[in-house]
C-alpha cells in the first residue's frame, strides 16, 4: 500500500482494522493464532503544522464574507465544531444559557451527521459522551445566527406550494431548500472552490477552522482543559499534542517573562542561610 502511494495514516487504518478482524476471529477458533501479532505497521508520520495567528483567521473570513457559506464557515471557527456537528445542528439546539443571560448563547452539540453512502445521510448522536457538549458563542455568531435564520425563514415563506409539498422539516441550521441534510463531502468541496479562489490553497475545509478555533484560544489564554472540553476530546492529552502548537511570539513572551523574572533584584536575606 505505501508503494502504491497511500499515506502511513491509512496503512495504519487498515492494518487496525485487519488485525482487530483476526484477532476476534481467532477468539472465535476460526483460526489458530493471529497472523497480525508478528507484524510491525508503520506509525504515521506526524504533520508539522504552523499555528494559525490572528491575522490568516481573519484572511480566511473575508473570503466568505457575503456568500453561501459564510454562516457555516464563521460558526466553524467561533466554535472549532467538528463538520459532522456543524451539519447536524438544529436551531432547538442553539439557546440561551441556563442564567438566563438573552446575550449569552450557547451551540448545544447533540446531533451529527454520518454520510452512509454518495446519496444515504444518515443523523444521530455523537458517537462519544465526551462528544456531547455545549460550546459558548460569542455575540458576533449569535447576529450571524440571527441574521441567517431571518433570511432561511423569509425563503420558506416565499416557496410555491409544490417546493412546501416535499419540504420535511428537520429543524437544521444548514440543510437543503428541501430540509435535508446536506452531504458533507460536498459541502466541504464547495467550501474548497471559495479557498482556492481566495488563494488558501493550503487549508483544508472545515477541518482547518477547527484547528485555528483551538490556536486561537490557546494564544487567548484558554487553558488546556478548557480548550479539550471546548473540542469534545476524549483526551486532554489530543488538544496539547494536535491542537496547541506555541506561535513563536507566545515563546517570546514567555523567554521575556523569565528575563524580567531574573532581572528583578534580590530581596535582602535571600538565599541560603
């Protein structure tokens, strides 16, 4: 598989799978040992990646500002959603906070979308505890929130009657004219054609706003366990290996704070006695 150019990541995909498959069929006695347990699979090369600053987050915005995608794109950042989550999100899941707060809203994530096959979407709860979450907005993605479920409810009521005859409401944030769920490859191949075109060749959709969510917060401040719990990761130990790469000027920073650390004079009486 590697000499017909497939990545390490998806050699180890297989092989997990393969060697999983075995090992229950041995445990079953359709076979005498695991053939697998002798092979050494090829770890996955780690990708190096450069954290995302302030200033390409907001490149990546523009090139979204005023068409279709400009909700989902800004909502993926604000939230570092996973796309799966973006599209199984329903308007009964985005509220108020239980303080009653009107200005502060909250994505709750109970559903997700699971594309089946090329034409079978299929919706459900995440797949994890951990998964199942509620994500704080910021007030700019609540007027984006406001601003497009206005104009979605102006379209419905401007259909004809045969577009309400096959209409099934499902109560999606982003969905179909008809109701249904979108296909996520096609979404993020839509979003795709908008990168290429605003020259961000080297961002991958969707997946690339959830890594910039989680930078971002990080330089913010957020500490490690919030920015986990943010993400719905199993792990705290994903969010400090995946998603919080240190940007040169936080390094910076932190070598300055130890120089003025140093730099301050000595209390009379410090030191050994």
């Amino acid at each position: 598989m590697l000499e017909a150019g497939r990545s390490r990541r998806t050699v180890e995909y297989v092989f997990s799978l393969l060697r999983a498959s075995l090992s229950h069929a041995a445990g079953q006695g359709i076979i005498l040992r695991n053939p697998c347990d002798g092979v050494i699979a090829p770890h996955p090369e780690k990708r190096k990646r450069q954290p995302h600053m302030p200033e390409d987050v907001r490149r990546l915005l523009r090139a979204f500002e005023g068409n279709k995608w400009e909700t989902l794109v800004h909502l993926a950042v604000y939230t570092g959603m996973r796309r799966a989550e973006l599209l199984g999100l329903r308007w009964g899941d985005v509220r108020p906070g239980a303080d009653g707060d009107p200005d502060r809203w909250f994505v709750n994530v109970e559903q997700v979308v699971t594309e089946l096959s090329a034409t079978q979407i299929e919706l459900g709860p995440p797949k994890t505890d951990k998964s199942q979450r509620a994500i704080a907005l910021p007030q700019e993605a609540v007027s984006l929130l406001r601003r497009y479920r206005a104009r979605q409810a102006a379209e419905r009521l401007a259909m004809n009657p045969e577009q309400r005859s096959v209409f099934v409401d499902h109560d999606l944030v982003f969905c179909k004219p008809t109701g249904h769920p979108l296909q996520p490859q096609r979404v993020s191949e839509s979003v795709r054609w908008y990168l290429d075109k605003a020259g961000l060749h080297h961002l991958r959709p969707l997946h690339d706003n959830r890594h910039a969510n989680a930078d971002l917060m990080y330089q913010a401040g957020a500490d490690i366990k919030t920015i986990s719990e943010h993400h719905g990761h199993s792990t705290i130990q994903i969010t400090a290996d995946i998603y919080t790469t240190v940007p040169q000027r936080m390094q910076a920073e932190a070598a300055d704070a130890l120089s003025a650390i140093l730099r301050q004079p000595a209390i009379p009486g410090d030191g050994p006695a």
